[in-house]
C-alpha cells in the first residue's frame, strides 16, 4: 500500500517539476523575447513597354493582411517578421497581388498581377548574433506590368 502511495507522488511531482521547466521557458521567452528573423521584400514597379515607374500601384501581401503603395519612383518595400513567416514556413512563397488603383491616372491602365516570392539563403544580408540579433532577408522583386487590352 505504501509503495503505492510514493508512486503515486512520484508521478505527481514529476507532472509539477515539468509545469515549473514549462513555466521557466514560458517566461524568459516573455521577458527577454524570442530573436524572429527579419524580411524585406522591395523592388521597383515599372511599365513593360515603356520601362517608365508606375505611382500608386497597390501591393497586397495576402497571408500578412499587408497593404502598401508605389511611391513616385515606382518603389514599394515591406518588413515583416518571422512569427508567421519563419526560416521552416521558407519553403512557402509570400503571394503578392499588384494591382492598379486609378487607372489612366497613372500613364495607363495596368493588367493585375500575382506574384509568389520565395526568400532562399541568398536572400541573406546579415546573418544575426544567435540570442541577440536576427537574421535579416532582403529580395529585391522588380515587377513589370502590361496594359489592360
């Protein structure tokens, strides 16, 4: 009966010492944070028959609900971290949906566009300090757009 009695303790202590090891994870990740890996995707939207920049381009970034806009040099540019794009999720490109926003406003009336960018080792332009410091991704996505027929 006694033999019983101290497994069944066992058990329980050892279920007790695994909450504390959880805890203590759970709280060093909150306290000093956990390092994600940094990601840039930029590039320059132009005209495929003229080669001129294109203002006002929206560029939807799908699985991060991420709106942004050419600038007047055709430009865009977007940082996100790792969270829900990690270095294991890589294998999964970021979908990119281009669109023309104001028509003839623009120089033309654009074809929308749907681009998958994958970010591979190359893509890597500062390789982060373990603990301290992130690994940081940049790919340059030059997009070129048609006229609407």
């Amino acid at each position: 009966m006694n033999k019983l009695i101290i497994k069944f303790f066992d058990k329980i202590i050892i279920v007790l010492l695994g909450f504390v090891g959880l805890s203590s994870i759970v709280y060093s990740c909150a306290k000093y944070g956990m390092i994600l890996p940094e990601f840039e995707i930029k590039g320059v939207v132009t005209d495929k028959t003229t080669a001129k920049p294109i203002q006002n381009i929206r560029i939807i970034r799908e699985q991060h609900d991420d709106t942004l806009y050419t600038n007047s040099k055709g430009e865009y540019a977007s940082k996100f971290w790792g969270g829900r794009y990690s270095l294991i999720e890589r294998e999964n490109p970021i979908h990119l949906k281009v669109e023309d926003i104001d028509g003839e406003a623009n120089g033309g009336d654009f074809e929308t566009q749907e681009i998958d960018v994958k970010f591979t080792e190359a893509d890597l332009v500062k390789k982060g300090r373990g603990d301290k410091t992130p690994d940081i991704y940049v790919k340059k996505q030059n997009i070129q757009l048609e006229h609407k027929k």
